[in-house]
C-alpha cells in the first residue's frame, strides 16, 4: 500500500513538471502579447489541478517522522533513484547538444573546405591563362614558374590549415559520439535498475 501511495505521488510531481514545462514551451511559441496572455491563463487551471492532487495524496502519506524506518528509507531510497535519473537525463541532454554543435561545425568546415577547392581551381584556370598571356607577350618563363610556386604554396597552407581543422573537429566528434553511446547505455542499465528495484519493492509489499 505504501509502494502504491508513493508511487502515486512520485507521478503526481512529474504531472505537475510535464505540465510546466508544456505550459512554458506553449507561452514561448507565440510572438504575440495576445497569445501568449491566453496560453498563461489556460495553465492556470492546470497547475491548480496539479496542485490540489498533489495536496490530496500528500494527507495520505503520514509524516515521514510518524513512519517507521522501513517506510522511512524506502521514501529516502526512492527520492534518490529519481534524482539520479533526472540527473543522467540532463547530462545526456547536455551531450546530445553537444554533438549537434559539432555535428554543425563539422558541417561548416566542410563546407568552408569545398568553397576553398573551389578557389584553388578558380585560381588554377587563372593561372593557365596567365601563362597562355605571358607567352604570347613574351615574358619570362621563370617568373611566371616563381609566382606560380608562390600561389601553390599559399594554397597548400591554407588547404593544411583547414585540414587540420577538419580532423580535429571530426575526432571531437567521434569523443562526443562515443561518450553519448557510452551515457545511453549507461542510463538504458540504470533505469533496468530502477524497474528492478521497483518490481522487487512491489512483490515485497503484496
């Protein structure tokens, strides 16, 4: 019967999160003071739904000092587990908004890489030109070579420089990646846990 109460609870709190947080994303979507004056008043009534639930299933549950130490650390016990779930929610979060500002860097790069090769053959077809003028107004092969070399050589530092950008951009990537898999796979065994723990409380108090 605890297990029930407290589960009832639990879930009444998360209602009343999920509530807010819906509230809160609908009040954000509208650019106009009218809407979002009517999405605030219509989760008006939600919260106080919320609230006067929670309250109704607070005067069931007796004061944890009026409880015995059982039911003391089952409350304590289940308090915890939830606090890390929500904890190992939100660093998933955190990782997963990491990887997509990689994921957007590296696209960035990429395209930055492309536009560049794309100058550099610009830049080939100008000299070919050049080189057909030169000749034709007769000046100096080895000057042309010089310049020639020159331009190359600014190319390739420029092609290295982002290149090096390119590989260090794709190994944060493959960090971040590898920690995301490495997080869901810990919070996919954390919450077997959690259902384990709670299956295990249920049969206990049957």
């Amino acid at each position: 019967m605890w297990i029930r109460i407290i589960q009832k609870k639990i879930g009444l709190s998360w209602f009343r999160a999920n509530v807010f947080k819906e509230n809160q994303a609908e009040n954000n979507l509208g650019g106009k003071m009218d809407k979002a004056e009517s999405s605030e008043d219509e989760s008006l009534p939600s919260m106080d739904k919320a609230e006067n639930l929670e309250k109704e299933y607070e005067n069931l549950i007796l004061p944890k000092d009026k409880q015995d130490k059982v039911v003391q650390d089952l409350i304590v016990s289940l308090e915890n587990l939830i606090k890390d779930r929500q904890l190992i929610i939100y660093k998933n979060k955190s990782l997963e908004d990491q990887l997509s500002s990689a994921n957007e860097t590296i696209s960035r790069m990429k395209k930055e890489l492309i536009k560049k090769e794309q100058q550099l053959q610009e830049k080939n077809k100008e000299i070919r030109d050049l080189e057909s003028n030169l000749t034709n107004k007769q000046m100096s092969y080895e000057q042309l070579l010089e310049d020639y070399k020159e331009f190359q050589e600014n190319s390739n530092m420029e092609y290295e420089r982002i290149s090096a950008q390119l590989e260090a951009e794709i190994e944060k990537y493959n960090k971040l990646n590898e920690e995301a898999m490495e997080t869901q796979y810990k919070n996919m065994l954390k919450i077997n846990e959690l259902e384990e723990i709670i299956r295990n409380l249920r049969i206990e108090n049957q």
